[in-house]
C-alpha cells in the first residue's frame, strides 16, 4: 500500500520522517469551508447542463410502472388479508 501512497502525492512525508502539524480550530474551520465551496462550485458547473436540469425538474412527474404480485403468497394462512376459510 505504500506505492499507493508514493505513487499519489501521500507518502512523501511519512518516508522524510516529518509529520503534518495538527490543525487549529480556525484553520481547520477554513479549510472545511474552502471544501464546501470546492463543491458548491462542482455542483453548479455540474447542474448547468440542460439535460440535466430538465431531467431533474421533471422527475416528479415521470412514469413508473405498477407494482406486481401482492403481499399475500401462495400458502400463506396467517395473512390479514386472507379470507379463505382454514381446512
């Protein structure tokens, strides 16, 4: 797993020996917050496209089929729904 680690950016701190300096409050609230508009922005450019949005926009009113079969089965005597008389 260290190639992983090598390979993507992440082991070179861990081979050199130093490690992160843990995060303060304020900078931890800063870049948490710098994330969430990272993904705001993703999200806008995503939801841009016409398709995309007229999709959304409509999938309250789109088809779906019926539902098959019924919660009573074959066999199944201590259903409430059964009104065939036991034998």
């Amino acid at each position: 797993m260290s190639f992983l680690r090598r390979m993507f950016g992440g082991g070179a701190d861990e081979a050199e020996g130093t490690a992160r300096a843990p995060l303060d409050s304020a900078e931890a609230a800063a870049e948490e917050a710098e994330h969430e508009r990272a993904l705001l922005r993703e999200e806008a450019v995503r939801l841009s496209d016409e398709l995309l949005a007229r999709q959304m926009r409509y999938a309250d009113r789109s088809w779906t089929p019926p539902a098959q079969g019924a919660s009573r089965r074959a066999g199944d005597t201590q259903h409430p729904d059964n009104t065939e008389p036991d034998e």
